[in-house]
C-alpha cells in the first residue's frame, strides 16, 4: 500500500532560489498545486490529501516569497514544472487558486499538461489567454463574488476543448470554502476531474 505520510521537499534552481513544499503519496506526484498569492500550500487544506488517497500522489509549493520558499521574482508555471524535476510525472495536472489559476491558463497551451483546475481564476477583462484546446480545464467560480462565474464560463469557451465552469453558492475565500460544509462538494469535484484526466495519460 502506498505511504501517504507527508513529506517535506525542496527544489534549487537558478540564483540559488530554493522553492519548499510538501509531497503526499510516492514520487514523482501526479498532480501540482499551485496556491494563490499572498497565502501558502495550506490554502489547500485537505486537497492534497484526497487526491492522494485516491491513487494520485500530490505536490503542493509554496511559491517564491511565500510560506517556506525563498524570496525572489515569481517565476512561470513552466519554470516551475521544470524546477520539480523528476518529483512530478511528465505529463501532471496542475491545480490553481485565484492568481496561479491565471497562470497556469496563460502557460497551458506550452505546458504538456494532463489537464488543469482553476479555483476563482481572476482574469476578467482584455485578451483571453492562448487556446490550449488539448489541456482538459476544470474552473470553479462563486456566485458571490462578481463576475467571477461568468468570467469561467467565457474562459471555457475562450480556451477550447474538454472545459468545464462550475459554480458555488457563496462569496468566501476558496481555503474557506474547502474547509465549510461545501468543501467535500468541491474536492470530489476535483478529484474525480483529475482521475478521468489522468486515466487518460499511460503511467510510466
């Protein structure tokens, strides 16, 4: 049986910039979690755990200057698949929250992605990112908080492909919404997303 202890890990890259995180499950993970700014790895609360728990090994960073991480510039998505190395598969999902879900949406038609989940993307206005119609998307957004549903719904189109915009009834902070009564809602959701996503991709 799979050890889904978590441990602690650590990548260097150039500039000697040491990103900090926590792996649950064997390595390389399956997916990436990516926080939002302004918080740290525990915005994910019991996420990793699930994805972990249900045969898919989980990684989550904190980013630069944030939670355990050096300080220093915020780099691509890109950059930081390729700093996790051989601790990630070569073809993961990665998961974003507010401003890392933009990212990883303006990254995703240069990433090989298994596909990728948005919590409250942020990117409202102006051009759309590129169209990555080949990276499944899963973004969730809250009816309390303007603009936010729509803005998932115009991105699924936007973006192309297998693309899912879900909704939540409430306007709070996503680390709050996973950790209320409407938290296991949103990591089954998720968590049923990447297995069909990943039973896609051959291990190995």
């Amino acid at each position: 049986m799979e050890d889904l202890t978590p441990a602690s890990v650590e990548f260097s890259g150039d500039g000697g910039l040491t990103l900090r995180g926590i792996r649950w499950g064997e390595a390389p993970a399956r997916c990436l979690l990516l926080h939002d700014i302004g918080g740290d790895l525990d915005m994910w609360d019991v996420v990793p755990a699930a994805l972990a728990a249900a045969g898919m090994s989980a990684l989550a960073i904190d980013l630069p200057g944030h939670g355990l991480s050096d300080d220093g510039p915020e780099l691509p998505v890109g950059e930081i698949v390729r700093r996790c190395g051989d601790q990630i598969t070569a073809m993961p999902m990665v998961l974003g929250m507010g401003d890392s879900a933009d990212a990883i949406l303006h990254d995703a038609a240069e990433l090989r992605l298994a596909g990728m989940v948005g919590l409250g993307p942020t990117w409202r206005d102006g051009d759309s990112p590129a169209r990555s119609p080949f990276v499944p998307k899963l973004l969730i957004g809250r009816t309390g908080i303007e603009g936010e549903v729509a803005a998932c719904r115009r991105l699924t189109n936007a973006c192309g492909g297998w693309a899912i915009a879900s909704s939540l009834p409430t306007d709070a902070p996503f680390p709050e919404v996973i950790a209320s009564p409407l938290g296991p809602m949103v990591t089954d959701a998720v968590v049923a997303f990447c297995r069909d996503c990943l039973a896609r991709v051959p291990r190995g």
